[in-house]
C-alpha cells in the first residue's frame, strides 16, 4: 500500500474526509506532499511532480524561493508573534500602497475569506445599507455572505449547509461578463451596499472579462454610488504587481489580496480608499480585529516578496507569461492533433482547459464543459507525474520557477493525456 494512501485512512479516522480542506481531496485518496522547491513538488511516496496547482496561485514565485524563506527564517530568531505594532507592519502597507493603485489604506488580515468578509462589512458600513452583489461562478471565502447562489429572479438561496438564510436573503447574485445584468439587479435594490468580483473569475475555471466590461462595472458603481470591491486574492501581485486593477487600468473602492502576497505564507490584506479605510476601528465605528494579523514572520516573507517582484517586474511577469502563453499554445496544438474539443482561457500566468467548442464566457458556459473528460485527464497527467488541481472549476498557475524545459514537458504530458482519453 502505498503511503499517501495509509496517512489518508489514518487521516479519516481524526479529520473530516480526511482533509483540511475539500479542494484537497480526490477519488481514491490525494497524495500527500512531504517537500517542494522550485517548480516541483515531492510526495510522501517519493514520487516528483511538476506543479500547476502551485498553492492555488499563491506560489508566483515557486516553492521554497530563498529570499522568501531567508527573510521568514531570520524573523524567526526574532520572534514569532506580539500582538504590538512592528515597524515592518508599516513598511508592508507602504509597499502595497505604492503598487496597488486603489491603496491610500491597508489593513492586514491573516487569510483570502477574512479580507472579503471585513471589506464587506467596510463597504456596509460607509454606504449604510445592508445588500451585497456578487457574481455567478465568483468565489469570495467561506463565509454567509458570499456562499450564496442564485435562485428565482433576484432571489438567492443559501450554497451550503449551515449558512443563514437571513444572510444569502442580503446577496444578489447575477451573470458576469453581463453589465446590462448588474445594471438592473442595482435599479432594483436601492439597499445595495456593494458589489464585490474577481476581476478574472478563476473558481470557476478561469473565465476573462470582455473587453470593456470592467469600465462598464466601474461606470455602474460609481453612478449609483456603490462600493466596488475587487477581490484579488488570486489575481493581486500575480497578473501585474498591481494586480488586475493595475492590468485592466480599474480602480476600484476596494480591494482584498492573499495567496500571492506572501508566496505561501498566511497572510491577507484590505486596501482602499482613506474614507472607506477609516471606518475600521480604532479611527472608526466598524469593528474588525485579530490577534495574528500582521504576524511578524508572514510580514517579513510579504515584504521580500514585494520587493522581489517589484526589483524584477520587467523579467518576472513577462517571464510568466512568456511561459504561460508557451504551454497554452501547446496544448491547443495537442488537442487539434488529438482531434478533441477543447477551449483554453489564458491570461498572463493563468491558464485553463474546457472540454468544449464553445467560448467559456461565464458560469453557464463553464459547467457545460465535460467535468468527466477533465477528471480523466487529470489522472493521465498525474501518471505522467503533472500535478494540476483535480477540479475543472479551478485553474492552473504558472509560476517565477517554471522553465522552458518545464513547458515542453508539460506540453508532452497533455498530447499524451490526450491520446490515451480519447480511446
């Protein structure tokens, strides 16, 4: 037996489904890691994979990248946690004001679902009114007020268990890339407090935003007086060092970031305007608080980050992209030889595979692609020792650390994949 699959039976006995988090989890049973550097990531059985997944986008980096665990590894020696102000605090929100062009204000928070649960609430409490819009296929975190579908007209209904009725009550939940859409769902609720988007949906696969319609989602905040909040969790730091905000020309109310921030240590960030900012205690009424924001040595690995990407943005995101756009043509090349229909959304270093013919423009033309051609592929490129997130609804990352060489492989692994899934 191997030994991922030993440590997932003794997983099950004292963790829910024997994971820490249900992306995590495939059929038989998901491999456990045990390293990682670079592009690469090494399992409890000893087996390498090259890696796509790359921490859900939060690797831009790669793995285990020196001047990131340097500077993590020297805090240590210094001390773990304060729960005082450090000056380093300062520095980081300074840096991320500099690049991030909504940012007169920062506020550090520890995960991706606690920045866009507390902007949130910021938006609430600068507009006074209580109604949230969000998008079909968008994720936000965990939290009531984002895991809400859409229902009947502009009803929403809870998305999971557990979640107050009363909560998804307050959501709205309308097509993207569909401006005309977000228009009416606004005229119709004068309580709209806010509406919070990925910029570039990438949990629902990875879905782009056409051309001008986030000017068009700008222009229909701003003339209702609605709080726009982009949440970037997965695309701040990554597709530009100012996220999507700086790569699309947007600036929106608000933004939230993670995942990349920190290149995969735990920490988060709201950033925004200083009137909306204010309002967070202690300058203002609305109450948000922790005891691990700020924690020193995510604080030092965010600040080498930073100033990693910020040194070398002229090679680093050109390099990503470069890379990016060399496994995606590749892979549209595969599957025209493998005589498959397939659709491929890309954008800087992102990427994702449809198994279908038609454009995957939002939520309805994603879930019409073929999930069980794709779980099928996933397996094949895992024999192949490619290691991509098992969902279609999820996207693959490239990162600093993925070369050349790394591409023709990959491109290799799926025209084999293909062959073998269309038998």
């Amino acid at each position: 037996m191997a030994k991922s699959e030993q440590l997932f039976n003794r997983a099950k006995k004292v963790v829910p489904g024997g994971v820490n988090s249900p992306v995590r989890f495939y059929d038989p049973y998901p491999f456990f890691a045990a390293s990682a550097r670079g592009s690469r990531m090494i399992t409890a059985d000893n087996k390498t994979y090259l890696d796509f997944c790359m921490g859900y986008g939060a690797m831009v980096l790669g793995h285990g990248y020196s001047a990131v665990t340097d500077a993590a590894k020297a805090q240590l020696d210094n001390g773990t946690l304060f729960c005082v102000p450090t000056e380093r605090e300062i520095k980081l929100a300074e840096m991320i004001c500099k690049v991030v062009p909504c940012a007169e204000m920062v506020r550090l928070v520890n995960t991706g679902s606690e920045a866009t649960m507390h902007a949130i609430r910021l938006a609430r409490a600068f507009t006074k009114k209580k109604d949230v819009i969000k998008f079909e296929g968008g994720y936000h975190g965990a939290h009531d007020y984002v895991l809400a579908k859409a229902g009947s007209g502009a009803a929403s209904m809870p998305a999971s268990e557990g979640v107050l009725e009363e909560a998804s009550s307050h959501t709205l939940v309308v097509p993207y890339n569909d401006p005309a859409a977000l228009e009416r769902a606004i005229e119709k609720n004068r309580a709209c407090a806010c509406v919070i988007m990925e910029p570039v949906l990438a949990n629902i696969g990875l879905v782009l935003p056409e051309k001008g319609y986030l000017n068009e989602v700008r222009k229909i905040t701003e003339q209702n007086d609605v709080v726009l909040i982009f949440d970037e969790v997965v695309t701040g730091f990554r597709l530009e060092l100012g996220g999507a905000s700086e790569f699309f020309g947007i600036r929106p109310d608000l933004a939230t970031f993670a995942k990349a921030l920190g290149n995969g240590f735990p920490i988060a960030a709201i950033a925004g305007k200083k009137e909306i900012m204010q309002k967070l205690a202690p300058a203002g009424p609305m109450y948000q608080a922790s005891t691990f924001a700020g924690n020193p040595v995510s604080v030092a690995a965010s600040i080498a980050t930073l100033e990693t990407l910020a040194g070398a943005k002229n090679s680093i995101y050109p390099k990503m992209a470069r890379t990016c756009d060399e496994i995606v043509g590749g892979i549209r090349d595969m599957l025209s030889r493998a005589q498959l229909e397939g659709t491929v959304n890309s954008i800087g270093s992102m990427f994702q595979l449809f198994f279908t013919s038609d454009k995957v423009k939002d939520e309805a033309s994603a879930r019409k692609a073929n999930a069980a051609m794709f779980r099928k592929l996933f397996d094949e490129l895992l024999k192949r020792d490619l290691f991509i997130p098992p969902s279609q609804f999820e996207t693959c990352f490239v990162s600093y650390a993925h070369s050349e060489d790394d591409a023709d492989k990959t491109i290799e692994a799926y025209g084999e994949a293909f062959r073998r899934i269309k038998k």
